[in-house]
C-alpha cells in the first residue's frame, strides 16, 4: 500500500500541529486577559445566523487558518460570555485558565476514563477529586459518586439510583415529591425515568420560596392514605430563581422516619460548602442519599462538569452494573486490583467516558481550596453589595434579598403602577442584551416578573456591579418613558 499524505490519515504535521496550537493559546489568553473590554452579549436573531452561518460539507478540506478565522468571525462573535465578569443572568460559569488547558490534555491525549486498567491514573484522579467532594459536603466514608456532564445528568442519574434501590424497578403507584421552585429537570429527569406526571407532586413553595415541610407531611399522609407509595423527596440547596434552600435537616429527619429517599439538587449552592460559616446555611445536606452539584456553575470550572454523589457507593452499581461479554478480560483484570467503583462505566450512564475530573482536580491542585474559598465567599459579598446598591437607587424594589450570591429585584416607577413595573422589568433583559454593556436575566415569581442577578464570578469588581447599576436605572427609566408614552397615545 502506498504511504497516505498526512492529510488524508486526519493528522497534521508537526509544525502545523505548533502553529495551530499556539495561535490558538494566544486568542484564549488575550481573551481571558480582557474580558471586560469585550461586550457580554451579541443579540442576534435566528435569521442573521441563518446568513451568516450555513454551508454544505465540504468534500476537500481546507486550510485550519481559514477555519479557525471563520470560527472567530462567524462564531466567536456570535457568543454570549458566560465568564464575563459582567454576565450575571441564569447562572453564569465563570471557568478558569487551568480548567481549560486541563480539557485540551484530556482531549489531546484522548483518555478514556471507563475502565481502570486502561486508564489507572485518571480512575484514582476521579475517585480521589469524588472523595474531596465528599469531604467537603460531609458525606461518610463508604460514598460513591462520578463526574457527569451537568446538573440535568447528574439529577437524572441520583433519581434512577433512588428508583433502583427504594422501588427495585417497580414504579407503581410510586410518588416523588419537590416544590414548585425545583428545576425543570428534576421533572424531565422522572419523565426519561418512565414516571408518569402524577407521581410528580409539586409542593407550593412557602414564601422564602422553600420547601414547606408541614405541607409535604400533610401531603405524604394523604398519599399514603389513598394506598400510594411516596418513596423520594427532591430537594434543592439553592434554587436556580432566588438561591433559597429548602430546610435539608428537617427533610433529612423526616425521611429517615419515613423510610424515603433524599435527593438534593445542590447543582449551584453546594458549592457554599467550601466555607464553614455558608456550609450552616446548607445544614443537612451531608445526609442526602444522593447529591447533585455542578462545578462549572460555582467551583469556576469550564463547562461541562458536575458531580453526583450518593451516599453508598455500592447503589451505583447496583444501578449500572453490567456484562459486556467482549470487555469481559477488562473486567477480570480490574476485579483483582481495583475497586469496582473505579470501572466508571458501571457507576453510570455513559460507557465512553471524557476525562472530565482532570480540570476540577489540576486547578484545585493550582489554586488551592483557600482561593476557591475566598472565592465563593466574594460571590455572596458582591450579592450582598448588588442588593445595597440597588436599595440605594431607590429605582428597585428588592424581591428575594442576597443569598447565595442571588438577588432578585423588581422596577419600582414613581406611581406604584404594578402594571407598568411588570413591563419594565420584563423588558429589561432585552434592553441589557442589546446594550451589551452587562446581562442580567428574567424569572417569574409568583406570577410577576422580576430580574435576578448572580454574582458567582470572582473576577466582577465592585465597580462593575456600580456601572451595571447604573446601566439598569438608565435603561429602565428609557423603558418607563417609552412605555408611558405609547399607553398615553392608545
Ligand atoms: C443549573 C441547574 C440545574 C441544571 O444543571 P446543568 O448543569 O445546567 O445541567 C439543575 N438544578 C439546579 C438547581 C440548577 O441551578
């Protein structure tokens, strides 16, 4: 057979592979250097994209220089920054350098993280950053877990765990019950799972937005009444809206008198468990049987990666556990040196697995636990500092006061017209995003509009929530005047 160009076995030459990697290390630090100076947002509608991004596959390939300036042109600068330190709307990730040179290892040497003899170190890189976490959270010895891609995996992943251990498969008449603050994926989750809605109850939240335990009691009696089987509460330490936690150690007595199972969806607030004084406020939550937290949404990780963690680490295998005849000899090795838990396939969903566990563990290693504490602390200070800045304007009224570096707040006009504040606020993400000078995103509580702000980046200084202050009591006093006019002329 004649020797193929390099081309054509997908490779690049040695100079080239030098020349494209180093382009592209240079674009991600002048990037990561001057963030601020970049706009946070690039509204563009569907149409525009249509445009300016559609083309057939190509049949012969290109040059990567060409590719690479597409990908700036077309696609860079189409992107919103979620590490902006000015993005403050949904729940901003606000990644860090060595995370990310981490992905480029797991990716550039391609490790495949399923099976710890093909893979010894990366096994006991994730086992060892799994139990770190369990530390942090207070979990006991004995706990499992595995990095999964996001909240929506690592939730869906705790709730089949919780339906194989407490139901054994049988899921009828079975009940989980959350509030009406859950993510939607706790709901998503059940669906996948085969759950039917009704078995989903929805508690009201109280009016802190948390899970209101003598209604969830009144609730699973009536349930238990009427010949169901209640078998898992879903609880959140942090909720996506307002960061509230529902009461984790009332739930967590409560189950164990009742025999259920406690899910948390800690995606966001675990993260509070790194400082001691916060962890108070998640009190309980080292009793949940399963555990979800994120740690590209507030442990500065890139996306994708988060964790599930349960509390015997035994029930993910029981969950996942599988034969594959040709992966057989794998296994038989493993069995004689490793525990089980390590063969990562079986403690999940995936088979193929990425090495996600290499940049939450080589940039705790670079950073250490105080930077990542006193990085999380500066979150809940600077929702404490948006919360006052925006009392001092007089132009807000605050809805949920800072907790968890969440604030959510609503326009107050002159008038007191609710109407009128419904508009503004909720038009105000549309103004920001244009504007591009910061973001802030929209929810609905209680059936009105309010504006949340997030403040989980450890590099947004006091002067960009003053200047993002500033910016929304200019835009909304343009919003009030445009409003009250077109309402003058109807
Ligand atoms: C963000 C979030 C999720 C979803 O997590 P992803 O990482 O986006 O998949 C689930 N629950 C809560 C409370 C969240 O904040």
């Amino acid at each position: 057979m004649h020797g193929l160009s390099p081309r054509d076995q997908i490779k690049l030459e040695a100079d080239e592979m030098r020349e494209m990697g180093y382009r592209i290390i240079d674009m991600l630090v002048d990037y990561n250097g001057a963030q601020s100076q970049f706009p946070v947002t690039r509204a563009l509608d569907q149409v525009t994209f249509d445009e300016i991004l559609s083309e057939p596959l190509p049949e012969n390939g290109s040059s990567w220089q060409d590719v690479l300036e597409q990908f700036e042109r077309q696609v860079l600068s189409t992107i919103d920054h979620l590490d902006h330190p000015r993005f403050f709307a949904y729940i901003p990730s606000s990644s860090n350098f060595v995370g990310a040179m981490a992905d480029t290892l797991a990716s550039g040497y391609n490790i495949f993280n399923a099976l710890y003899p093909l893979g010894t170190g990366a096994a006991q890189i994730e086992r060892l950053s799994v139990s770190w976490l369990h530390k942090l959270v207070g979990m006991p010895e004995g706990a499992g877990g595995l990095f999964v891609s996001g909240g929506a995996v690592a939730n869906l992943t705790g709730l089949a765990v919780a339906r194989q251990v407490l139901l054994k498969g049988d899921m009828q008449d079975a009940v989980i019950y959350c509030s009406d603050q859950a993510h939607f994926v706790i709901s998503r989750g059940l669906r996948i799972l085969g759950f039917a809605p009704e078995q989903l109850q929805e508690i009201p939240a109280d009016h802190n937005f948390r899970l209101p335990v003598a209604d969830l009691e009144r609730a699973i009696a009536a349930d238990r009444e009427a010949g169901k089987r209640p078998f898992c509460i879903a609880a959140t330490a942090g909720t996506t809206n307002t960061g509230a936690v529902d009461p984790l150690a009332d739930l967590a007595d409560f189950c164990d008198r009742e025999n259920l199972w406690l899910h948390v969806d800690g995606a966001y607030g675990t993260s509070a468990c790194l400082t001691d004084h916060r962890k108070m406020e998640l009190a309980g939550i080292e009793r949940a049987h399963s555990l979800t937290w994120d740690a590209h949404k507030w442990m500065f990780q890139p996306v994708e990666c988060s964790a599930v963690l349960v509390r015997d680490r035994h029930w993910l295998g029981d969950t996942f556990k599988d034969t594959a005849h040709f992966l057989a000899d794998a296994e038989t090795h493993s069995k004689k040196e490793a525990g089980e838990e390590m063969n990562y396939m079986y403690q999940g969903i995936q088979l193929t697995r990425y090495f996600r566990a290499l940049k939450f563990w080589m940039s705790m290693k670079v950073f250490g636990l105080g930077a990542m504490r006193q990085a999380i602390e500066r979150g809940f200070k600077l929702a404490e500092m948006v919360e006052s800045l925006l009392r001092d304007a007089g132009q807000w009224e605050i809805v949920t006061p800072a907790q968890m570096a969440i604030v959510t707040f609503r326009y107050k006009p002159d008038n007191g017209d609710q109407t009128l504040a419904d508009a503004v606020t909720d038009q105000l993400m549309g103004a920001m995003a244009t504007n591009g000078f910061a973001f802030a995103s929209t929810s609905k509580l209680l059936g009105r509009p309010v504006m949340r702000m997030v403040t989980n980046n450890p590099r947004t200084t006091p002067s960009d929530l003053r200047q993002t202050v500033t910016l929304m009591g200019r835009l909304a006093a343009d919003l009030e005047r445009r409003l009250s006019r077109t309402q003058a002329t109807h």
